[in-house]
C-alpha cells in the first residue's frame, strides 16, 4: 500500500471530481473526508480480501472476540497511521492548503461501547491484526450507542447519538451472509431420527444483517473483520409482525447500548439483544466453518476460539450448544466437549450488580430453547458435584438458584479459561469472588493483565512525543513496546528532559485553547493538569477528588496566600442515566467548578473543567496533555483500569490507590515515581469481615472531613440543595461511605502534597514522568494480546 505524496495529492483531487463533482476549494471538509475515508478504504480492501482467503485456504484458527461493546473511536486517523500514509497525507493535505485536523473531526466517533471494556475490545482487535493474528470482533451495530452526554443546569442530560446519521464509510453490509434468530414462543422436544429435536409453536424470527468493517493491522498488509449485526423483519415473515409492539421490539434490539436495567422491560430488551448478537455471530462461524474448512464439527475447537467478553455474550455456550445438537446432530457428550473447548471468559469486574442473573421467566418467554439447554447444563453440574460437596456449596455455584440465572457461572462452567484483567484481580477472583469455581476448576484461573494500543495514544495523538522517542530511541517502539526502556538511558540528559517539558506545555497549551472554545473556561498551561476521565461510578471515588477540590477552596478562601501551586483539575465521564447517586456527583462537581471559577479570591490556584461527552476522541486529546493521573478507586474494585496505562505512557504521574493495575504499574516504575496512597485491597477485605468502618466517626472527629463534608448542605455549594444532601448523607451515616472516602482522605491529602511539592522542581518532574513513559511498554495490548494468544487461544500468526 505505498503512496507517495504527489500520488496522494493527484488521487485526492480526481477523486473529489469523480464522486462528488468538486474541485478543492469548492469541497467541505465533510466531503473531503469522505473522499479520504473512501481512497483508504479501497486501498485497504485488497488486503482484507487477501487476508481472509488466505485463512480459509491455510484452515488457519480463527478467534471470534464477542463484545457487547466496541469503541474504536474515530478511525481515519488510525488506518492512516496503520497503513503507512498518515505523514504523507498529512503533509498532503498541508501543500493543498487543506487543514488535516478540520477533516479528522468530521468523523463521528463509533461510540459503541461505554468504558474500558469496550475500548479494550478494540485495541485487542488493533493488536491481533497488528500481531498477524485471525482474530475478529463480533458485536451489535447499535443505531445510536451509547448517549450524547449535555451539561443542562449543571445535570447530565442524555441525548442519542445518532453517529449514523451521515452513514458509516468504514462498513459494508453483507447481506447474504444474514442469519435468522428467533425469539419467544413454546418450544417442547420431539423423538426425531433417534434423537429428541425441538419443535417451536409461536416464536418470532430475525434477521440478522452482519455490517463488517476492516481492522488494519500496523503496516503488516492484514486486515481483519469486526462484524456487526443489525435487526430486521425478514421478508418472508413480515405476516406475523403486525403490531406496532411486534415492529418496535426489532428495531430496539439494536437501538441503544445497555438499555435501562431498572425496569422488567429494559432487562427484557437486554436479554433478547444478548442473545441476537451471541446466536447471529455463532451461526456465522459454522456456515463459514463448514464451507470453507469443510471438517467435521467435533474439530470445531482445532479451528475455531469464541472468546466471552464480560458476562453478556454468556448464552453463546447454550447457543452452541443448540446448534451443534439442534441443527447438527451432535450428542450432547460430544457438542459439550466442542463447545468448552471452543469458549474462554475474561471476567471484567468484581462490581456484583455487573455480574448480570436474569429471571427465569423471562428467559423462558424470550429465548425458551436456550432455557432448556441452560437447565440441562445446570442439572448436569450439580449432579456432576452431588457426594463429593455440600448443597451450600451447590448452591452457591450452580447456574439456576433462586429463579435467577447466573450468566458468569454459565461462562465459567462451559469454558476452558477463565481470566481476571490484572494480577491482584484475579487473586481476588480465586481468593474471594470465584474461591467455590477455583476449588472446582484450579487449572482454568489465569491472569492477562490489559493493555492498551500505544501506537494511538503516544504515535498518533502525541506527535511531539513521539518525534522525541523516534530521535532518541528509533521508532521500533511501534511494533516492539519493550523498545520504550530504552528511553531510560536519558533520565539525567538535561537536553531530552528539556525537551520532553516543552513538549508537554505545547499539549498543555493544545488543550487549554480547547477548554477555552468549549466551554470558555481561560485555564493556564503553567497549572498543573490533574485529569480524572472515567465512567461515573461510586467505586472509583470522583467523590474523592471533589472532597479534595473543595477543602482547597476552603483553604484559599480562609488564606487567599495559601501556598497552592495553581491546579487545573480536568473531568471526563459519563453516569449510567438510571445512576442517580453518579448524576449527583456530576452535578456536584459542576456546581463546585461554577464556584471556583468564578470567585475572584481564588484567581488561577484553581480551576476546575468538566468536559461534556467523554468518549474515546476528547481522551485523544485529554491525555498527551495530562501531568498528574487520578487512579483512586477503593482497592479491590478496580478490576484493572486502562487510563492508568494511557496516562503514564504519555508522561503523567499517577495519585494511586493499590488497586487493579495501578498495582503492576507501581512495580515497574518504582515508589519514587508513583504517589501511591490509601487502604489495601487486605485492608478493605478486614474492614469488611470485621464490619468494623464506620464513616460517621470520621465526620466527628476529623475537623477538616466535617468542615468539607459540612459544604454539601450548608450553602457553600449554591445550587445542590438535594444532590449535596445525598451526597452528604451517603458520606455521614454510621455504616455509609460503602467506598471507604472519609476513610481515604487524609492520606489522599497527604499524596497530593507530594505531588504539589514535586511539580515545584520541573527537571525532577520530567524525569519521574520520563521513567513513567519508559516503562509503559509492558501494558502494550501487544504484548496481552501474544499471551492471550499462546495461552488460551493458541492461534498461529500468519505469515
Ligand atoms: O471496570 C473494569 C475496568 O477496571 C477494566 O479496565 C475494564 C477492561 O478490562 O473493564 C471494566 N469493566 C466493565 O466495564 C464492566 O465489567
């Protein structure tokens, strides 16, 4: 795919001629990424075509990576940078007198996906391609994602996001490759050729329309396939959707992600699109399996991986299961044997509200078949452990209990491997939360600490960065991560260190004049940029950093010479709509950046910037512009954090709780270039056994937590009369603070000190920061993705 500058200037002009009828300076910067999109994607096509033939014909293993979300981000910029030609058309487009960034933020954001999970399924699916490995992603085309996030009043509002609307160039319908999937009616077995076949009796069905798009590998020629499936009324069954109910419950299957799980019919909706997505995805890989590979379905497992993101594509084991039986005649025996070793799970949280249990009645109405399957499976585990445990221990770890459905003791039960995301949260995964599965299954638990797609966050979102480590280390640390140590040579070598601070004050700079056109706030690039972007949740203690903010402010407006280096502290985050204690905290914490701002006394000590609508674009250019990382959940309940790695890798320090990888980050830089604080994760789990925290001592009995905790309702903070008062009385009643705040903040003070106080000597600074970037490349995806690999799938690269 080589290109050079005057080939790329010349296709770009007769392309805008052909498609679009423009010249140049007559096109948009929307037709003009269009016209950009299209050349890459025709440029990328023939490798993907190459790609996937290439498999079928050397039968390569190929895995299936089932995500309930994707979040990709904007693509052009990183296809671009995948195929070799982001410089040249940079520099393209700059002798045209076409300004690139205006181009790249055309581009809606494939918002498909809420957090880290997402964004880790497709920085896996950068990896595999990058790596040379047959791994595709499979999901649901989801009409509009996850929500716009506005600011009305200081409240989330959400608004959808309806990233469609100006079509997708990336993907490609595939309509013949559409599958039906039904739902609802009564299913009962009947003898069939010796073997019990299930006959339905007022189901639905659906078709399952795949859209794929490429994922280009880093300048390696593959291309692999993320597929994703939308929901229509197959034509020859339109008779039997006839009322507006029977219309709405398929277009909503894959309308929104993670419709509200408060009420009966949002959890409905859940299950139905968990299973679309699961049975869509795995009637596709036998169709393709028995027509390209042409083996008998007992080798299933030599050729084919379905890796179970989370819980939700948890029924794809049942759904194996019917298919290998139901529609290809397999005995259970065998299809049980196909189908665990065929599966592995990564467990992504120890949260219990995320570890989903559906009620049996209504799986029993929506996907009846897959009930049965899942009671087979269940029956057959507990008598498998009948005499050799005890019932409580049945209990506990049996599929079906209480007229619930545990869809994590589905994944664990019909997989070969089971995973945590870093080191400490599987140790608590075998220690605490899994302990009965450990017992059971010891040789399943492993660890695959995340990692995250370094080329995006340093090569292509930190230029100046980058050009620094190429001049001094060589540019392999693009595809060889560990490369990155090398930088360590220059800690003491004042003219890299130099460099890499003007660096960062040119980002820093970046970033305050978007603040500035964003939301007006005038911030000073000479503050410290102290950033906490992460979904709104209890447990990982925005809360904390708010408490803190706040006590500074009391602090200024007490002494308005107080010696406070100026700090800009920088939000991103969404709360789930039905969160109300998260949408508190964000009112909260607008409430408090309106105060602080605007209060005269305070001059530039402080600022505080909320940014709206966080999601994988605003982290492009949040995070090269960072100096200090807010890595502060509870420890325990982080299961790893992909910030934290992101961050580091672009020079800032993190404040950390001993927590998910915060823990392995720490060990690779060293306790001088980390501010670590806080409780243990051993620690937590003894204040749990012995019930022994109680929050309101530290309310009456700290003077400064009273003083701090006192400004949620006393009038301090305009405006949160009823946010501030739940808030408030979250953080002081005897057994409140379920994440340990009050308990934390004197040592969180104690950290920010340091930090204050280092900032102060900037040669100092850079070097803690140099030693951070050093190290970021063992939480290269990478690098995870080569042990997932060699562990759990076993999949060869290509060659
Ligand atoms: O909360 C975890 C986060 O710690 C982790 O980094 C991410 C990717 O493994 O998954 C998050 N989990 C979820 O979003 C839901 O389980």
């Amino acid at each position: 795919m080589s290109l050079t500058k005057s080939q790329f200037k010349q296709n770009f002009k007769r392309r805008l001629k052909d498609d679009l009828a423009l010249d140049i300076d007559e096109a948009s910067y929307f037709d003009m990424y269009k016209v950009l999109a299209g050349m890459v994607k025709s440029a990328y096509n023939q490798n993907w075509h190459h790609t996937w033939r290439s498999y079928d014909q050397q039968h390569k293993k190929q895995l299936y990576y089932f995500s309930i979300e994707f979040l990709p981000g904007r693509m052009l910029q990183s296809n671009l940078f995948n195929m070799g030609w982001l410089e040249i058309v940079k520099d393209g487009m700059k002798e045209l007198g076409v300004d690139f960034e205006k181009v790249v933020e055309q581009e809606n954001d494939m918002a498909l996906g809420n957090g880290g999970l997402g964004r880790l399924a497709s920085s896996f699916m950068d990896a595999l391609a990058s790596d040379g490995y047959a791994g595709n992603g499979n999901g649901i085309r989801y009409k509009y994602g996850l929500f716009k996030q506005k600011f009305i009043d200081g409240y989330q509002v959400e608004l959808p996001n309806n990233w469609l609307n100006e079509g997708n160039v990336w993907e490609e319908r595939r309509e013949t490759h559409s599958v039906l999937v039904r739902f609802g009616g009564q299913v009962y077995l009947q003898p069939k050729n010796g073997q019990l076949k299930p006959v339905y009796e007022g189901s639905q069905l659906v078709k399952a329309v795949p859209y794929d798009t490429g994922m280009v590998g880093y300048e390696n020629g593959v291309v692999n396939t993320l597929r994703l499936w939308d929901a229509e009324i197959p034509e020859d069954e339109e008779s039997k959707y006839r009322t507006i109910d029977d219309l709405r419950r398929v277009e909503d299957l894959t309308s929104v992600l993670y419709p509200d799980d408060s009420t009966e019919d949002g959890r409905r909706m859940r299950i139905r699109q968990e299973y679309f997505f699961v049975s869509a995805g795995l009637q596709s890989i036998l169709n393709h399996y028995l027509e390209k590979y042409d083996q008998p379905l007992t080798k299933l497992d030599q050729y084919v991986a379905v890796h179970i993101n989370d819980t939700h594509p948890s029924m794809a084991i049942a759904e194996l299961m019917r298919l290998l039986m139901d529609e290809h005649g397999l005995g259970w025996e065998d299809a049980w044997q196909v189908t665990v070793n065929v599966m592995s799970y990564t467990n992504h949280t120890i949260m219990a509200e995320a570890m989903e249990r559906w009620d049996i009645n209504m799986m029993q109405q929506e996907v009846p078949r897959i009930l049965q399957i899942i009671q087979e499976i269940d029956r057959r585990f507990v008598l498998s452990l009948e005499g050799k445990y005890d019932q409580n221990f049945i209990n506990r770890t049996r599929i079906i209990a209480n007229n619930q459905v545990h869809m994590a003791h589905l994944a664990i039960i019909g997989s070969h491997s089971i995973n945590g995301v870093a080191k400490l949260h599987t140790e608590l995964l075998k220690k605490e939360v899994l302990h009965d599965f450990y017992r059971l299954y010891p040789e399943r638990f492993n660890n695959k600490t995340n990692g995250v797609t370094l080329r995006r966050w340093m090569a292509i979102d930190n230029p100046r960065l980058a050009a620094i480590l190429d001049q001094e280390i060589g540019s392999d640390w693009r595809k060889n991560p560990l490369e990155l140590e090398k930088l360590l040579k220059y800690r003491s070598n004042n003219k890299v260190l130099d460099q890499l601070i003007a660096a960062k004050q040119a980002n820093k700079r970046d970033l305050a004049k978007f603040i500035k056109q964003q939301t007006g706030i005038e911030v000073s690039s000479k503050a410290i940029f102290d950033v906490q972007i992460k979904r709104l949740h209890a447990y990982k203690r925005q809360l904390l950093n708010l408490l803190r903010i706040v006590k500074l402010y009391q602090d200024l407006k007490a002494n308005p010479n107080a010696d406070i280096y100026p700090r800009v502290f920088i939000f991103g985050a969404k709360a789930a709509p039905s969160y109300q204690y998260a949408k508190a905290v964000i009112k909260c914490i607008n409430e408090v950046a309106n105060l602080v701002n605007n209060d005269p006394d305070i001059h530039d000590k402080l600022k505080v910037v909320f940014l709206e609508n966080y999601n994988v674009s605003l982290a492009d250019r949040i995070i090269p512009a960072a100096d200090v990382s807010e890595q502060i959940s509870l420890a325990s309940k982080e299961a790893s954090g992909t910030s934290n790695m992101k961050l580091m890798a672009n020079g800032a320090l993190t404040v950390a709780t001993m927590d998910g990888a915060n823990i392995e980050i720490h060990d690779y830089v060293g306790d001088d270039n980390i501010f670590t604080f806080g409780l243990s994760s051993q620690e937590v789990y003894r204040y749990y056994a012995d019930n022994s925290y109680h929050a309101s001592e530290y309310y009456e009995n700290d003077p400064v937590i009273h003083r701090v905790v006192d400004a949620f309702v006393d009038g301090t903070i305009p405006n949160i009369s009823m946010e501030g008062r739940e808030i408030f009385e979250s953080l002081v009643q005897y057994n409140g603070d379920q994440f340990f705040v009050l308990r934390d903040f004197e040592s969180y003070l104690k950290a920010q000190d340091k930090v204050d106080q280092a900032y102060r000597n900037p040669k100092h600074w850079a070097q803690m920061s140099l030693i951070n970037t050093a190290n970021a490349g063992h939480f290269s995806s990478d690098l995870t993705i080569d042990r997932y690999v060699d562990d759990v799938w076993k999949l060869t690269p290509n060659k």
